[in-house]
C-alpha cells in the first residue's frame, strides 16, 4: 500500500468549555478550558482532534509523493500513522480506501486555493432550522436585541466635515429608477396565484440565459447578462419549481445555452413547501416562493484559468451575488418580487441535486413569484414602493 497526505489540511489551536458534573461536586465551577488540535481538511465534512504526536507526523508527509506504507512506517514508528489513516487525512492507494481517496482527488481535480477550500468545506449547514435558533436563543439570553449586541457600526464612515462634502446631482426619475425602487426582498406570496410560463421563462433567460456563445478554439464561452471573472460563468441555476403555470411541480437545472429546463425529479406537491424549508434552513417566509433557485458553483470552470489562486474563491462569490440582483430586477420588471438568502443547508441541498460540494457547491438561494396582499413578515419598503400603507416603516 501507498500512501500520502491529503491535498489540504489546516491545523487550527482551538480552546473549548467543558463542563463536569464532578468539578461541581468537588467545589469548582464545573467548568474546565480544554485546548485541543482540530484538523480542518478540504474533502471531511467532520473536523478531526488530534494528538500533538499526529500533528507532528502530519508535518512530515508529503502531499503529492507516494510513499510506501511499510518504509513510512520504519522511518516514524508509532501509533500516529494508523490514526491519521483511519481519520482519513492520510489517504492511502488500497481499495478499502476509494471513496476518502475520490473526494480527495475531487479537491485535486477543481484547482483550489487551500483556505478557499476549507472556508468552503467547513461553513456548509445540515438541518439546521435558523427562526427556530434565533427563537431558543432569544428565550435563553432573554434580553432585546440591541443590549444583547449593543448598537451597529454607522452606517456611513464619513471621512471629512460635512461642509467639505462635494454634492451631486440626483438623477432624474427614469424607467431604471423606477425598477430600483421596486426591488423589495419579498417575504409575503400570494400562493394562490400560479406564475404564468411567459413570466417564468422571461425572468430565468434575463438573469440566467446566454445571450451569445462564443467559440474561441477549445474554449466554449457565453454572453450573459451579469459581469463574470475571465467571462466564464461559473454559477449553475437548480430549481424546486412549486407553482408555475405548465411546469410540473419538481427539480430541474436551466440551461442557459439553449434556455430550457433539465427535469431532474418531480416532487409532489404536498412535499414541495417541506422540502423548501429545508433548503432554506427554516425560513418559513421563503418557503412558499413560487421558485426557489440554487446559486450552485462549479469551481472548476473558474479555477481552471484561476487556479491555486488567492481570489478565485472571492471571484465566484461575487458571481452568485450579480444574479440574484438581476433577478430581483428582472422579477420587479414583470410586477413580481425576489429573494436571496445564505442562510441555507447546502449540505441537504447537495444530497436533494446531487452536488458534490468542492466540484459544484451551494453559495446562496434566491427565488422569486407573486407578492401577496397581506404583511405577514417584514419587508424593508421606507418608500413604501409595494406597500404604500407602510411607507416610512420598516413593515
Ligand atoms: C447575501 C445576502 C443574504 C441574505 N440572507 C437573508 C436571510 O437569510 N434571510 C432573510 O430574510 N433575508 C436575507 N437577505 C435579504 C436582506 O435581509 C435584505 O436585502 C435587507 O433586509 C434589505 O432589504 P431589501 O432587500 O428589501 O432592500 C439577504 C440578502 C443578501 C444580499
């Protein structure tokens, strides 16, 4: 058998509370600081502890070279080896070990920038229910929001008095201005009335639909309606579809060159809005979105130009970040409202679409249908631009 380390792995020094019935009993508070090792890698989900003898054995293995298992094992004998083995940070050429191996090889393959890789690894959620959460912890501090946080940084750093401010004109009301004002994050859906098709198809090709393919010799690029790093799109559209007049209520990817639909999965309807709160972490005011759309990455066709590089990860964020705005536009152009939300499981997202996390991961989830008529949930609307009986509120 051979072996090496895997391609990424961050060491972090973590301290941690850990409380014991025992301490009490003796007189103590209980509660005793534990420091420990945390290898942080690029292909686990679960962080690993270590040892301080496996943090140095991980110090001496090499990243790409092979090594054989038994001349490893005569040069630093000890227990360590073994650990990191079945931990999964040593991998090893034995079919025992194919699938630690393949997501190994995964991280490899996509041209990653290691912190990039662990931020993105590590910062995925499972289950996690957020109003739930934020309603446990309002209860346990029992305190308002601002004692708990103490008030937020300004919301303008002003560099000089006000008087030796420059002014500028505003610009006149015109149709693009009218269409910012518009732009509300709805949390409010009028479910009783289905998106039509004309609307559904008219609001995915503006934000997501290539407008032009361009073959340069071996490299296939296309015209879109957002900016992209090196023109190549990165960011893949996944859709729960729950209310669209001719679409079967289900999962699909849209494909953007030729502006149409993969049907990847009907879920019944009486499924759907569960399975909506599950993408959204809980967020029972997106749940009923007429479409729900997974801003999922595919690193590598960014990375393979950026590659091991310091901005690549920085780059494809912002990608996600430039459609969902043009989806909120493009929904606000045809009277429907949008969303967009990083609070989101995209490790049940993975397993709902079948997404390897380091090839094709999940950066956000926007949606978009009908407002409906009544303020259940807060919107943001001070101008009271879709709800003129809130104006100069925050509801
Ligand atoms: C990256 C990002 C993440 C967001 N996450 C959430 C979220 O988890 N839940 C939510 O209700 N709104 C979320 N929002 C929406 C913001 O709360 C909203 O933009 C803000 O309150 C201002 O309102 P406006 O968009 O109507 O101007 C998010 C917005 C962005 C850009």
């Amino acid at each position: 058998m051979q072996v090496r380390r895997c391609a990424v792995v961050f060491v972090e020094p973590r301290e941690r509370l850990d409380f014991d019935l025992g301490r009490l009993v003796e007189g103590g508070t209980g509660v005793e600081s534990v420091r420990e090792w945390i290898a942080l890698t690029a292909h686990l989900d679960e962080e690993q502890v270590l040892d301080a003898d496996e943090v140095h054995a991980l110090g001496q293995l090499s990243p790409d070279a092979w090594i054989d298992w038994g001349e490893l094992n005569s040069r630093q004998p000890g227990a360590s080896l073994e650990s990191l083995l079945a931990k999964g940070i040593l991998i090893s050429d034995a079919a025992e070990h194919a699938d630690m191996r393949d997501q190994d090889d995964n991280v490899r393959a996509s041209h990653w920038k290691g912190i990039s890789a662990v931020a993105q690894r590590h910062t995925r959620w499972r289950a996690i229910d957020t109003l739930e959460a934020e309603r446990r912890f309002g209860r346990e501090t029992d305190r308002p929001f601002l004692e708990r946080l103490g008030t937020p940084e300004a919301p303008v750093r002003e560099r000089v008095p006000s008087e030796q401010r420059i002014g500028l004109a505003k610009p006149s009301d015109t149709e693009l201005e009218a269409l910012i004002r518009q732009r509300v994050t709805c949390r409010n859906w009028d479910t009783s009335k289905p998106m039509s098709a004309e609307d559904f198809a008219s609001i995915m090709f503006r934000t997501f639909g290539a407008r032009a393919v361009s073959d340069e010799p071996g490299i296939t690029v296309m015209k879109r309606a957002v900016p992209s790093a090196g023109g190549l799109h990165p960011t893949e559209a996944y859709l729960l579809v729950q209310n669209v007049e001719g679409v079967k209520s289900g999962l699909y990817h849209y494909h953007p060159i030729d502006h149409a639909l993969e049907p990847l999965g009907d879920v019944p309807e009486n499924e759907s809005a569960e399975l909506a709160l599950r993408i959204v972490a809980g967020q029972r005011h997106f749940m009923k979105a007429h479409v729900l759309i997974v801003l999922a990455s595919r690193f590598r066709r960014t990375f393979w130009k950026y590659r091991n590089h310091a901005k690549a990860y920085r780059a494809v964020i912002l990608d996600a970040g430039h459609l969902s705005q043009t989806l909120y536009l493009a929904a606000a152009e045809r009277g429907l409202a949008a969303f967009i939300t990083a609070a989101v499981n995209e490790r049940d997202i993975e397993e709902i679409f079948g997404l390897d996390p380091m090839l094709e991961g999940v950066l956000a989830v926007s949606g978009f249908g009908w407002r409906g008529d009544l303020v259940d949930e807060v919107e943001f609307d001070p101008l009271g631009s879709v709800w003129p009986r809130a104006a100069d509120t925050r509801a």
